[in-house]
C-alpha cells in the first residue's frame, strides 16, 4: 500500500454533514483516522490530521426549518457537538474546517471554482433530472431500486432548472489510468474495481451549481452571483482550502497532495471520481490513496430515526469509556467492511478482551513485579529467545497490517502477544517460584510483553497505552513495576 510518506502525512477524514448530532458511524471514521495519524507520529513522520463540518445544501436547509432555527444558528450547534468528539474519542486531529467559515473556506472553494472555469470545463444548461436530497446529488433511474434510494430509503424528488455543468467525462480516461496504476491508490481493491467500473462506462458531466432563489444557503459562484456552488464543489474543496489553497501559502505546498482520505463507502464516487476530475481540472496533484471503510449496522438493521436505533457517540462513551468504544469499534467492525453493533457483543468484547485479557494480564504481573523493586535489566540477557522472537514478529506483522489498512486485523496481532504473555505467565507460575533470580526473569519477560504491548495500542487505545506504560517502565539497565489500579473493571451483566 503506497501511502508511506518519507517526510510527511497529510490525512483528512470526510467532513459530517450538520444536520443531526454524531453517531457511532462518525465515531469509527474519526478513529480510524486517528490511528493512522498517530501511528505516523510514532513513526517519526511529520503528520497533518484533518476534519471538519460540510454546512450548505439543501438537507441542512430542511433540516433548520424543521428545528425553527436558521440555518447559522443551526449548524453552530450541531457542529458544536462534531468537534467535541475530539475530547471524547481522545482524537489528535490538527485542524476543524467549516464550510460556512468565510475566511478561511469560502475564497479558497471559489479560487478552485475560478481555475476550473478558466479551464473551459464549466458549461450552464438546463436540466431536468432526480435529486436525493440524502445524498445531495443529482441520480439516475440505475442508482434505484424501484425508484427508491438505497441509502436513504426515499424517492427523490424531480428537479427542473439551469444549471452550472462540470465537464466530468472529459477526464474519465484519465482518472481511470490513475487509479489502474494505483497513482490514486483506492483501498480496498473491491472499492477500486466498483469505481474503475464507472469509469469505464464513462462518467457523466456532474451539476455543479443551484439556482440562489432556491437555495441561497451556500457559497455564490464567482462568475455568476445568481447561482450557489453545488454542495459537494463546496465541501471537496475544504481538502485544499483548509491548508491555505487560496494564496497557495508554504504549508499548502508542504502539505498537498494529501496522503489519504478516509471516507464511507457512500461518497465513493465523489471523492474517487468527482474530486480527481476537479484537481486534473484545476492543475492540481491527485490525493495518493481513498481509504474506503463500510457502515455499521445496529442489531443487524441499519441506523434510522424511524427505527430508533441511533447510538450516540457520546451516550456510548458516557456508558463505557473512550477506550473500550475505540476497541470495538477498531477491532469488532472490518476496517473494509460493513459491521454490526450490539450491546451484547460490545460487553463480551469487553469482558473477554479487556478486562479478563490485557486488563487481567497487566495486573497480574504488575501485583508481583512491584514487590521486587527496581529489576537490574540487560537485554542481551535477561529476554529469552521465544520471547524475543514473539516480539520481534507480531511488531512485523503489526506494521504490514496497519500499512494495509487492515487496523482490526492488527489490533488482532496484538492480542496474539496478549494471549502468548499470558500462557508464558500460567507456564512459568511466578506466583509458585521461589528463586528470586528466576523469578525476576520471568517477570522481565511478561513485562517485555507487556511494554510491547503498551506501545503497540499507543494508535489505537493512546489512555491505555500510557496507563500500561506508566506501571511497567524499562530504562537501559533497570525495570520498575507500580501496580495503579485496574484497566478495564469487568463489566456485570444479565
């Protein structure tokens, strides 16, 4: 997978619409995200962590007026509740982008609106076609089933008017080489197979603007104040806009292209398709790679208001923690695929991984290692050959996982370590030995374990990395063990 930076990382997740306040499915976007963000840290690379609010187009409109609130007013509040994820998923991203911000967003979406139509591939016509306003975007007969949306389980509505037209297929050739020879590398290879198959039917020409009479909530189009940007121009560009697109500033040339988008498998094509066709347009490098994960489906049916099965972010943190939210929604949900939520599975995750693996585990050895004070540590000596060996092969695998984007795969290669210092600890019996030599070197091997272990979930569980990491610490000559409470206290259930 291409998407090691030698210098730097620039990683950017979709931006949410605000019209609703986050769910689980915004929650494993931006954790996914911010694993690859971290990871790349510890990596010594220099990394720029991107997210961000989309607060135009019709659906915020309707939904503002169902609120009695204005559309201002309105996304204020919902994106309130967006960029406090940051404290309660313990996110590390380095900047939150607004689509309503007019000085830091509107002058760069218009600049790239402006290069486009100086490239001759912006044409006005009339059009009369069926808009989804779940997906704000125009569709066509084949995108339904039995005139219904997929996604959003509602008929779109038949829409007449002039509009502003990109010129889309004239770079559908070109898009589909890139992503053949993987210059845009979408992952995985099932997401790239779907969009190269558009491709090669040829993509249409995209609307790209809205009449201002009927949808003034938006950003003007440069050359003809009478038109809104179409939502999706205006919310692409903030990859660019939110780096200093507008006076193509130093830290927009340090940081663009980006390294990676992290997005749902929804907005595929307007992120593999749409967006390439605007940055060939305008002259601009292609991002490296689309990291495409699926949906999260709740006791097997997807997420609805009518069904009244929306789970919170935030009710589920307050109920559970950061970290155990963190590791299942990592661990539980395929990184490619869609995957399911229940309660009952969350608790016996929990139960069985958290609080009776690592949690028993650091405890365990933290309850004896600490009566021995500080350990005389050499590596060379102290760590015994199949230890050494475990070690040095699951922080091998660990890398090749998380580099192929499989991060539940990887979380997976970690608990292998878990369950291998643990059959090293009921083997050894250090509770039983009597030898204080021998049983200090068992307890440096569990606590080898352990501390790789710690410094493995710093990605994925960073609080429970550093509560590890502060109860077993090893310096050049010396280990020191302090038993601080339990990680995870096991969870009573029915």
């Amino acid at each position: 997978m291409s998407i090691h930076a030698k210098e730097k990382f620039y990683i950017t997740t979709a931006i949410d619409y605000a019209n609703a306040k986050p769910h689980i499915g915004h929650a494993l976007e931006k954790i996914q995200a911010d694993v690859f963000a971290r990871y790349y840290r510890i990596k010594r690379e220099e990394v720029f962590f991107l997210t961000g609010s989309d607060e135009h187009g019709v659906k915020i409109v309707r939904a503002a007026e169902a609120a009695g609130k204005d559309q201002k007013a309105f996304v204020d509040g919902n994106t309130e509740a967006f960029k406090n994820l940051k404290n309660i998923l313990n996110l590390s991203w380095d900047r939150f982008i607004r689509t309503s911000d007019v000085n830091q967003h509107w002058p760069g979406a218009q600049k790239l609106w402006t290069k486009i139509f100086e490239a001759g591939d912006l044409y006005k016509k009339k059009y009369r076609g069926l808009y989804c306003i779940g997906h704000e975007a125009f569709v066509t007969e084949k995108d339904l089933e039995g005139g219904i949306c997929r996604d959003h389980k509602k008929a779109p509505e038949a829409v007449e008017e002039e509009n502003w037209f990109f010129r889309l297929s004239k770079y559908s050739k070109e898009i589909e080489l890139k992503i053949k020879n993987d210059e845009l590398r979408i992952i995985p290879n099932s997401r790239k197979n779907e969009i190269l198959a558009l491709c090669e039917q040829g993509l249409d020409d995209v609307s790209f603007s809205r009449p201002r009479k009927d949808l003034s909530w938006g950003i003007p189009v440069p050359n003809d104040p009478e038109h809104t940007m179409y939502v999706w121009c205006d919310a692409l560009a903030n990859y660019i806009t939110a780096v200093g697109y507008e006076n193509e500033t130093p830290e927009f040339k340090k940081w663009w292209p980006a390294d990676m988008h992290v997005i749902g498998k929804d907005i595929l094509r307007f992120h593999a398709a749409i967006w390439p066709g605007m940055l060939l347009s305008a002259g601009l490098p292609l991002p490296k790679s689309v990291f495409v994960h699926g949906f999260i489906t709740v006791e097997r049916e997807k997420m609805s208001k009518t069904v009244g099965n929306i789970i919170g972010a935030e009710e589920l943190i307050q109920k559970y923690g950061t970290d155990p939210v963190r590791y299942y929604l990592l661990r539980e949900i395929p990184s490619y695929e869609d995957g399911d939520f229940s309660y009952k599975k969350f608790e016996e995750r929990y139960n069985g991984d958290l609080a009776n693996g690592i949690g028993n585990l650091v405890s365990r050895v933290a309850t004896i290692g600490q009566k021995l004070g500080n350990i005389p540590f050499n590596f060379a000596e102290d760590i015994v050959p199949g230890t050494k060996e475990k070690n040095s092969s699951v922080f091998a695998l660990y890398d090749e996982k998380v580099a192929a984007g499989r991060l539940n795969e990887a979380l997976g290669v970690v608990w292998e370590l878990v369950g291998f210092a643990d059959r090293y600890i009921n083997e050894q019996k250090p509770w039983a030995i009597k030898d204080e030599a021998i049983l200090k070197t068992v307890i440096i091997n569990a606590s080898w374990c352990i501390g790789s272990i710690g410094n493995l979930l710093a990605p994925f569980l960073p609080e429970t990395s550093e509560r590890i990491l502060s109860q077993i610490k090893f310096s050049k000559d010396a280990l020191e063990i302090k038993k601080e409470g339990t990680l995870f206290p096991r969870l009573k259930t029915d």
